[in-house]
C-alpha cells in the first residue's frame, strides 16, 4: 500500500541519515575534547538504539523477493504479519533441520549396512537435494522476515543442493562403487555432528534470548560468547574429525580422478585412454566383479 511504501522510505532516509551521522562522528573523532567525547557516545548509543528499532520496523513491512525467491515463488508476498508467526516459521525451520538429520542418519546407516543398491542409494541422494533445496528456499523467507543469517550459511546450501545433484545423477561403476562406502559412512557422521551441534547451539540461543542478547529470530547458528566454550570443548574433536575426513574425500576422488577407468564427469573429465592392465583388474576383483 502507499502507506507501507511511505514508511519503508522513510526509514530509508533516516537509515541513510544515520550512516552519514556515525561517519562524521569518525571523521572528527581526532579533534575533539573529552566533554564533546562523552556527549558523541551518547549520541552514538542513541543511534544504535534508533537502527534497532527501525530493525524491528522493517520486519513488519513487506518486502521484495530476492531472485531466488522470485524464481521458485513469483512475486508472492511472504512477509509474516506478527511475532508469533514469524516465531512459529522460525521455530518450524529448526524442527525441520533437526527431523530431516535424525531421517538422513538412519537412510544412510540402511544404505551403507543392509541395502546395498543403486536405486536406493538414488532415494538417499534425491531427499538430500530436496533437503538442502528446502532450507535454502525457507532461509530466504526468514532472511525477508528479519532472521541475521549470515550469506555464507546460505551460499554453503546452495553448494550442498549441486553437490548432492552430482551424487545423484553418478551412474552406478566402478568409480560409483569405490567411493560409495566412504560418502555414506561420511553422510552418517555429519548427520551425527549436526544433531549435536543443534542442541548445543539451540541450548546457547535460548540462554542468550533470556539474556537479552539476541533477536527472537536469530537460528541456532549465530551469536557467540566466551562462556560457550564450556560446551564447545565437547564439539570440538568431533568438528576438527569431520573438517579432516572432508579433506580425506577430497583426496580420494583427487585419485578417482586420475583412475585410468574414470570416464564419468561427476569425478572429472577423462584422463587418458582407459586400460584393462593389473591395478584395474585389482580394483575389479576386490569389489567382486569378474574381469574378461
């Protein structure tokens, strides 16, 4: 409505007023007395009072979508009216990350354990790209309601969403075979890692909402103290396993790479001319193909 659009440029101008009050306060911040550098910080703590309140305003108007938004939605307004709304989405999200983990745990112990097939390994790879498909669909909408998620923790979904479609679509091979236990024995233990990390986080949220610290719609990924140490020195080794074990599935499919039978694109493009020589027929054995 036009009065929504009044106010959204109003807050504009006064946002935009602000940013110019604080960087003059910067420029003359040299030349100024200790009188003068009382009243400054008084001015500046007003201002950052004042950003917060137009924060909380900005959360109720409706917004544009985003590009990616725009593609998957069109131009529906998904703008949440009210606390308990937005407090609900929110709270949804996290449930929804915490169920789909507990779900992938226990499809990828099945596949690595008690199915061994192609199709599926397919079903586990598909609800992977609809997971991380979903949460980035359901982080912009936060992002619009006024969550603080930072870009990088998007922009890593995104990478997810490609990533789990290259594992996918990887037909099923010798390439496929020798890397198919290691990826589900990961997919296990970052499922793992990420049930703890979600009650470790969503522990320290709740005690910096009491605190008065952070947003009501800020998710278990942001803030940070230093009493959270405490709890992270449990994480810790677990975190630091995983880093290690991702760099381990780099270097493996470095050598897939450059396997003289690798002919499929999700490792990298074909290296040379394939060979039939006593590392492949080794490789074949060891996986209980028969070699002619």
């Amino acid at each position: 409505t036009k009065l929504q659009d009044g106010i959204s440029s109003s807050i504009a101008r006064q946002k935009k007023q602000l940013k110019e009050l604080s960087l003059a306060f910067k420029n003359y911040k040299s030349s100024i007395t200790a009188e003068q550098e009382e009243s400054i910080r008084e001015i500046q703590s007003l201002i950052k009072e004042r950003q917060s309140i137009f924060f909380e305003m900005e959360a109720y108007l409706p917004k544009k979508n985003g590009l990616y938004l725009s593609l998957v939605l069109g131009n529906v307004n998904v703008t949440l009216l009210s606390k308990q709304a937005k407090f609900a989405y929110k709270d949804e999200y996290e449930k929804f990350k915490l169920y789909l983990t507990i779900i992938l745990l226990i499809i990828s112990f099945s596949c690595r354990f008690l199915l061994n097939s192609r199709v599926t390994d397919a079903v586990f790879n598909f609800l992977l790209v609809w997971y991380y498909c979903t949460l980035t669909i359901r982080e912009c909408i936060l992002i619009t309601n006024g969550s603080r998620i930072k870009g990088w923790w998007v922009f890593h979904h995104y990478v997810s969403t490609f990533l789990s479609g290259v594992m996918l679509t990887w037909p099923d091979g010798l390439m496929y075979q020798m890397f198919r236990n290691q990826f589900l024995s990961f997919s296990m233990y970052q499922s793992f890692v990420q049930f703890l990390q979600y009650y470790y986080q969503s522990g320290c949220l709740y005690r910096l909402r009491a605190l008065g610290e952070r947003h009501n719609m800020d998710l278990t990924v942001e803030g940070f103290q230093s009493w959270m140490w405490r709890g992270l020195t449990f994480l810790l080794p677990f975190l630091f396993f995983g880093q290690f074990w991702q760099l381990y599935n780099a270097v493996t499919l470095f050598r897939l790479a450059r396997h003289p039978q690798c002919k499929e694109w999700q490792v990298s493009q074909r290296l040379g001319k394939p060979s039939s020589g006593p590392g492949f027929q080794r490789d074949c054995l060891a996986l209980g193909w028969e070699v002619t």
